[in-house]
C-alpha cells in the first residue's frame, strides 16, 4: 500500500504540483497522525531522492548550491522506515542517457555529481544506519549501492556501463567492489517488466550474504514470503550452497521484519529452521521489529529445542552474538 507523509493511505499518488494527493485512496488521516505513524515504525520501506552522497552512505537533501530547502519529513522517514531507497541520477545538470540494444549509454556526464566527498548537510546520517544494519540502497541510472557498516559497497551495474569510466573514476571516495551483478535487464527493455513474478519471487539468492573475516552469515528474509513447498527447498538449497563448502560451523543473524509463511506449511518451515542450525550454526540470532512474529517464532523454535531468542533490532542481534 503506497502512502505519503500529507496522511493519505493507499491508491495512486499524485506528483509535481499535486503531491500530498492521490487517486483512489483508502484512507486519509491528518498530518500529525501520519507522523505518528511513521515516527512509530509503520513504514516497510520509504522511496526518497538525494541531492547528495557521500563514501559512508550520508546523504544532504536539505541544502546545496547555497540553498537551505529544509528537510520536511524526510529525517523522520528515513530514519524510521524498515528499509530505505534512495533514488537519483549518477550526476546532474544536463546528465543525457540513451538505451540502445537493452544497454545504457552515457551520452553526456552531468555536471555536478551527486557522490561527493562531503555533503553538505547530514539530512541521513550512513555512519548511524550502518552501525544498526540499516537496510539502505542508493540506486542510479547505472548503478546500485548498498549502506555496509564501513561505507558503500558497489553491488550492481546496468548493462552497457564500464566499470572503470563510468562509475569509480567518478567517485571521489573508495568504494567497497567484490563482485557486483547486473541490474535487471528488464529495466532496459521496451517489454513489460513482470512486475507479479518478481513480486512473488522470494528472491532467495539475493538475501544471503557470508563475511569469511567475523564468520557470520546474514539471511535477509525481510518482506519475504515463503508459499510453498517448493519455496522451502530453495531455500534449502541456497543456504547450503553457502554453507556446505565452508567445513565449518558459522555464527548467524537473520532479519524476520515483515516476514510471511503459509500457515500450511509453517511446521516444515520450522523443521527447515531446525535443520540448518543443527548442522551448519555455531550461533544463531534472529530479529524482528514485530512484538507478533517475535511471540510466534519464539514459541515454534522453543518446541523444535533450538535457539529460540527472538530481538528486536538487528544491534540487539550482533550483541547477542558476542555474548559468552
């Protein structure tokens, strides 16, 4: 359900001249309320642009070219929300891009560029954010950045785009690069996107990630719906394609905010949560921002006699781990 901070719940959002409105909406509530909600955590994910970025993920959307805008909502929201997009071009002020053969060419740079060695103005701080595990993307016409605790980690590229000449000679600060991948080719294409396959996608590839220096993987399971059975043996299979060639035991976090399973087949998913920490977790910790799921994956672990301590922020999570 998209909303926009004015109150408004639900339908098509309006832009330009119009934003605070929006077509078909399901509910409006006043704009005080609609902070509560926000400041509370109601957010899943917050969509917001950015003037400015720097290498620890900081971003300035309230002040530039000697300009003091104000920053409205956006500190409430990017703060509070699950998980947050940043969205803008690579640089700006008569950026020309063209799409050619489901490429992206860069036809004629910007002339300011929007990744800098300092922002101007700290409206998000990156430094915070990745101290908490904060779930943070910053996406570009031919890029995709994620917020890691020690800065940025270049993570996609769009086809057609040179690494080398269009992307980290253009970054006045060192960039975190491993093995980045493609961004979805859907995107430059003329074709529809099949927007419902990748919606239903549990995506499960993309949500592991293991850090061979502390010996800690993380599952992302944020958001994710698990329907079937078929989703279980995925991940099943994508989790020991990780693990299985390690030899050894890992320490663990995973995130279950907004996490869905088919009552069906919640039992052989807590069976499936058994088994891998029976043979692959030196030490596991799992959290949730919902008091619920927090009762819920308590009890169902509690039962299965495995680790059953469910946090409530990723912090509290990495904590747990160094304990004795």
């Amino acid at each position: 359900m998209l909303t926009v901070d004015p109150g408004i719940f639900g339908g098509v959002p309006l832009s330009g001249y119009g934003f605070g409105a929006a077509l078909n909406y399901s509910a409006s509530i006043d704009h005080a309320a609609q902070f509560d909600f926000i400041d509370g955590g109601g957010l899943d994910i917050a969509c917001l642009g950015f003037a400015e970025c720097d290498g620890v993920g900081n971003v300035n959307a309230s002040r530039f070219s000697g300009r003091v805008v104000g920053c409205g909502g956006f500190i409430n929201i990017s703060q509070k929300s699950k998980k947050v997009v940043f969205v803008g071009t690579f640089s700006s002020g008569g950026l020309q891009t063209r799409i050619e053969d489901g490429k992206l060419r860069i036809e004629k740079e910007g002339k300011y560029p929007k990744f800098v060695g300092a922002v101007g103005q700290v409206t998000f701080s990156g430094k915070r954010a990745g101290r908490e595990g904060r779930a943070v993307l910053y996406v570009t016409e031919r890029c995709v950045f994620a917020l890691r605790e020690d800065g940025l980690e270049l993570t996609e590229i769009a086809p057609g785009i040179d690494l080398r000449k269009d992307i980290l000679d253009l970054l006045p600060f060192k960039s975190m690069v491993s093995d980045p991948k493609p961004m979805l080719s859907a995107l430059f294409q003329p074709d529809v996107m099949g927007l419902r396959e990748l919606i239903s996608d549990i995506r499960i590839e993309d949500r592991i990630s293991y850090t061979t220096q502390t010996n800690t993987l993380f599952l992302d399971f944020a958001g994710m719906r698990v329907d079937t059975v078929e989703d279980l043996e995925r991940i099943k299979v994508a989790v020991e394609a990780v693990l299985k060639p390690l030899t050894r035991r890992v320490m663990a976090i995973v995130n279950y905010d907004s996490f869905w399973v088919n009552p069906d087949i919640s039992d052989k998913y807590m069976d499936l949560v058994r088994y891998i920490e029976a043979n692959y977790y030196l030490k596991v910790s799992r959290y949730t921002t919902n008091g619920f799921m927090r009762i819920k994956l308590s009890r169902g672990l509690e039962e299965r006699h495995v680790t059953s301590s469910v946090v409530q922020s990723y912090v509290e999570a990495r904590e747990s781990l160094k304990e004795e």
